[in-house]
C-alpha cells in the first residue's frame, strides 16, 4: 500500500504557486488577492478560512478575510459581494459554505461574478467545467484530480466509484473522472444515500473516492484488493482524551481496507491540504483568465 501524501504534493504546488508570484513581482505586477466571506461562528468552517488566509502569506498573495454576523440579511450579504464583484484590487473570492438557513445558498453563488469565482461553483463556472471549458474547477476535485496526476494513477477505462453526489465535491469529481484527458476516461458510477446494494458497486470498483462524512463508513469488506482510495470525508468526532475534545475521521476505515488498497490518501494530510493550494492556483489563474 503506497500512501498519497496530499501534504507533500500541496507544499510542492504552494511553492510553484509562490515562484509564480516571485515572478509577477519581480516584473512590476501587483501579487493576487484572495478574499473569503465566513458568515457565523462554526468552528470547522472558522479553522478552513483561516487556513486559506494563512496560506496566502505563504505564497506571497495579500487576502482579506470578512468576518459577518450570523444573523446578516440575505441583501446585506448579496451588497458584500457587490462590493467584491466591483472591487479592482480583488482577484477572487470565496463564501464558505455552509451559510446560515435563512439564506438562500444559491442566490449567494448566483450574486458572485463568474471571473472572481475561485471556488467554481457558479452556475456558469460550474458548466463550462462540465464542457470540458477553461474554467475554475472546485478546489476538492481539482485536488483530486492533482493527485492522481502526480502520483501517475491510472484511471483511463477503471470503474470508479464516486460516494457521495454533493455540488462542491461528488458531483463534480464524478464529471471530471469521467471526461476525456489525463487523470479522466474512467467508467464513473455515483453511488448515494438511496442507492440499493451500494456494496455491490464499491466491491467492484478500482477507484473509490468518498465524499460522504460518515466517518469510517467505507470497510475492508467492501472493497477489493488492489483499489484506489480518495478520502475526501473530514468529520470531527468527539474524544474527551484529546486536548481539541475531537479528533478528525475520514469517510474510510484506513487500517483495515489501507491493507487492501494498492493507493491511500490519508485523513488528514490527503486531500484535506490539496483543496487550499487549489484555491491559490484557481486565484493565480485569475489574474491570466482576467488579463
Ligand atoms: N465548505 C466546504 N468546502 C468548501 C469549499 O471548498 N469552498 C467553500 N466556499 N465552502 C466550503
């Protein structure tokens, strides 16, 4: 079993990503801005956007983080994005999701201008990428697909089976496997919480990637030898015996089904550090798609 270490190949894209930068710089360009809207106070969601910001420095970009309340109107949050929408010195931007229940979700992505969207989920964006178009793709499955890029895994013709059908990781992994070119070609199956015998498919599979949350849903009894697992789950489970009260679980059980599996990505380190240097490359991108 050969692990993929999302750690490593994050950092080797960070510091491509700050050579870039180096770069801009040294020929009197401005460095990319990122900026990421966090609406509340969810823990989970208030360590991500804090690690995006965080890792902006370390690339040279400049970020802004906005901090709003969990009550904000849906129109007081839609005038933020404006303001990001219009504001010159910003490249791109994200709003973590998920937002408060009384805000309609997709009239937020619908109020983000498309060339500012580095996470990929406008509806524009989101097509183009399933047209095979330039684009921003999703920072977790353009993670994945790095991965198995640089780890040289082969998926033209493998059955893969996709766990999961969300808009921000299932569904579009599921596109991008299935499309022609590198890291593509694959015979995807989406399999969901109301797919029957999900077993059988997953027993079936060369390539599993879990995007459920279930923490160690996946077993060793429902994969076969040789498969290759991408662990997309990060799911806090409680444990007193930590000093965090919590430690982090994947979607997949990585001790006994890692003995089975030819490729793992662990949790954390595996796909989890992929999706923020993702979201740097889709904002450097910016700047050229932007030109
Ligand atoms: N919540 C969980 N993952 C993501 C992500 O990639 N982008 C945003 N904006 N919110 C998220």
């Amino acid at each position: 079993m050969k692990i993929i270490d999302g750690k490593k190949i994050s950092n080797l894209i960070k510091e491509e990503i700050k050579k870039e930068v180096d770069s801009i710089l040294a020929r009197g360009g401005k460095a990319p801005h990122l900026a990421a809207v966090i609406v509340g106070e969810d823990g989970a969601s208030l360590t991500y956007v804090g690690s995006k910001v965080r890792s902006c420095k370390q690339v040279g970009f400049n970020s802004t983080l906005i901090k709003l309340p969990e009550n904000i109107s849906e129109n007081l949050l839609i005038d933020e994005i404006y303001k990001l929408n219009n504001d010159k010195l910003i490249d791109g931007f994200i709003v973590q999701l998920p937002l408060p229940n009384h805000i309609d979700e997709q009239k937020i992505l619908m109020a983000i201008d498309p060339n500012k969207d580095v996470d990929g989920f406008h509806p524009t964006n989101f097509g183009k990428m399933a047209l095979n178009m330039k684009t921003f793709i999703p920072a977790t499955p353009f993670g994945i697909m790095e991965l198995l890029k640089r780890y040289n895994i082969e998926t033209s013709g493998k059955n893969t089976v996709v766990i999961g059908r969300s808009h921000i990781v299932g569904r579009p992994i599921s596109i991008l496997m299935n499309s022609k070119g590198i890291a593509g070609d694959s015979t995807v199956t989406v399999v969901h919480s109301r797919t029957k015998n999900l077993e059988h498919y997953t027993k079936n599979a060369d390539i599993i990637v879990s995007a459920l949350g279930i923490p160690e849903f996946v077993k060793e009894n429902m994969v076969k030898d040789g498969v290759v697992i991408i662990d997309v789950g990060i799911t806090r489970v409680k444990d007193n015996s930590k000093e965090k009260g919590y430690v982090i679980k994947g979607d997949v059980d990585f001790d006994s089904v890692g003995k089975k599996a030819s490729y793992i990505t662990p949790v954390p380190g595996g796909v989890g550090p992929m999706t923020i240097a993702m979201l740097l490359k889709n904002t450097l991108l910016s700047k050229t798609y932007n030109k």
